[in-house]
C-alpha cells in the first residue's frame, strides 16, 4: 500500500493551557503536511450521529480544519459504551484482594506510573515537538507495557492492546476507501507509538516532523497574547466554578487565581466576565461584601450589553 502517513500526537485538554502545543500549532502543523485525508479519533458511531465523544480538538480543529478545505475525514477510534465502567468495576476487585494490591503496588513503585508521572507527561508534552518525540513515545511505550505485564490485556487496562489494532484496522480501512497517498492520523500522543506500529506493518511508510517541517511553527505576538487571555480565563473558571467549587467549595484550590484576574484586568479593567469570576473568588473566599460589589458590576454590564 503505497501511502504515507503521519501519526500526529496531540494532548487533548492540555492544549488549551499549554502555550507550546495550541490549536494554532495543530492548524499549522495539518497545514504544512497538507494531507489528503485526515484520520481523526472520534467513534465512527459517533461521527455518524454528530454527538462526539471525543477530545476537543478532534472536533474544532481536525474536522473543521478538514471541512472546510474539502478534504475528507475518517473516524477512526474504538471503544466499547461500558468500558469505563469495567474499568472501574475491575479496578475495585483489585484492591480489595492482597494479591490485587500488591499488583498495583508494584506498578505505582515505577518512577514513570508513580507520583513523578504528572510532572513527567507535562515536561514531555510542553510543545509539538516534544510530545511527537522518540523520547516520549518510549516513555510511553514502556508505562503501557508495564501495566499490560502486570494487569494483563483487559478491563484493567482498558483494553488497550485491542483497542489500538482496531483503531491502526480504522486508518487502513479509511486509506483504502478513499485511495488516500498522503494521511494525517490526530490522536493522542499516547497511541502514537502503537498505531505506528500497526501500521509500518501493514506495509506504510510512516512520516515525522522532519520529514516535511522546514521550520519551528512560532506563534505571532497577536496570537500568542489571545491564547493567553484564553488559557487564564480557563483557569480561573476551572477553580472558581468547577466541580470542587460547586461540591466541596471549603476545599476549593484558589492559588493563582487573583494573580490571573488582576492581570486580565489591567489589559481591560472593565472586562465583566473577569469581574464576576473575581466575585466567585471573593465569595468562595466569604469575602462577601466584596463578592457582592463584584456581581453588581458584573450584572450591570451585562444589562447594558442586553438592552443598550
């Protein structure tokens, strides 16, 4: 099957919070392979019905992205409906043998599974570059071998032996289908590794960065300040009015939220969406009169907005 294909690794949530890997890079990056069909992960089932359960950027980036240049787009991820909930139904019955525990001690002993993990993913995964690196996909590589070796294929680790041949089984299907010679696959850089390995079996030719970027993708001033703006603005939200907020609001993790809204308004300090997000700080704070005196901005702005 003479087709080449490029196995791009994104990391879902994290773009929006990370400024070295944006959805701008992913535009940029579809842009300068210039493909001829754009593999996505996102359910066949899913993209036949329109209600995508799917990371975001598959969505507003690679199929938009697709869309609008009348390239096609294959779905082409696999998961069952109640595999999270295996999930948890055997991860239950694991820790509650001895056997079960000491298994899971074992794998949480590994610098890669254990506590260092977060702090690793987030070094790995800070630009474009590094999440599609060599050095990541064997970290990568080695976490799902370790928990494979000691949890075994299944509903503890999700499967995922299986559900990656049946996703490199969707992309095989998808360049047969639409005689595609130049493939983009966007999933998340954890899967990079073994989709590339299902496919350089199937006798595809598997392309990197190098192969077709001249030069580093750099962010404008213009862009790289909206993104910014964006990223405090989902942070702040996330900790003013996330689930720890609205369940256990004592508890609530304010830590750089004041220092995120000052900034914000310094550039417009009659921004109101800014104003009543520092309300929800004040009031989960029990600054109540200062919660209070935000709102009535807030409020008032937005009645202005309405009514003019």
């Amino acid at each position: 099957m003479a087709s080449d294909v490029f196995v791009l690794g994104t990391i879902h949530q994290f773009h929006l919070m990370n400024e070295g890997y944006t959805y701008t890079h992913l535009e940029r990056l579809l842009e300068a392979y210039d493909p001829d069909l754009v593999c996505l992960e996102i359910r066949p089932e899913d993209y036949e019905t329109g209600e995508y359960k799917a990371p975001e950027e598959m969505v507003t980036v690679g199929l938009k992205w697709a869309v609008e240049r009348g390239i096609p787009a294959a779905p082409v991820d696999w998961w069952e409906d109640d595999m999270p909930q295996r999930h948890q139904e055997a991860m239950a019955e694991l820790t509650a043998t001895p056997e079960g525990q000491v298994k899971l001690d074992r794998l949480m002993a590994d610098a890669a599974v254990g506590p260092t993990y977060e702090a690793r993913f987030q070094e790995l995964t800070q630009t474009y570059q590094r999440a599609n690196s060599p050095e990541t996909q064997v970290f990568f590589r080695r976490i799902h071998d370790l928990e494979t070796e000691v949890l075994g294929e299944g509903n503890l680790n999700k499967r995922w032996a299986q559900r990656n041949k049946n996703m490199a089984q969707l992309v095989l299907e998808a360049i047969k289908d639409h005689e595609a010679k130049r493939v983009i696959v966007l999933t998340g850089c954890e899967h990079k590794y073994i989709i590339e390995d299902h496919l350089r079996d199937a006798g595809l030719t598997l392309l990197q960065l190098e192969d077709f970027l001249s030069e580093d993708i750099k962010l404008t001033t213009e862009e790289l300040s909206a993104f910014r703006d964006r990223s405090a603005r989902i942070f702040i939200l996330q900790r003013v009015d996330g689930p720890q907020a609205n369940t256990k609001p004592d508890s609530a993790d304010l830590s750089g939220v004041l220092e995120r809204v000052e900034t914000l308004l310094e550039r417009n300090p009659n921004d109101s969406e800014v104003i009543y997000y520092r309300g929800l700080y004040h009031y989960l704070q029990r600054q109540y009169d200062e919660a209070l005196a935000d709102f009535k901005v807030a409020l008032q702005d937005r009645e202005a907005l309405l009514f003019g």
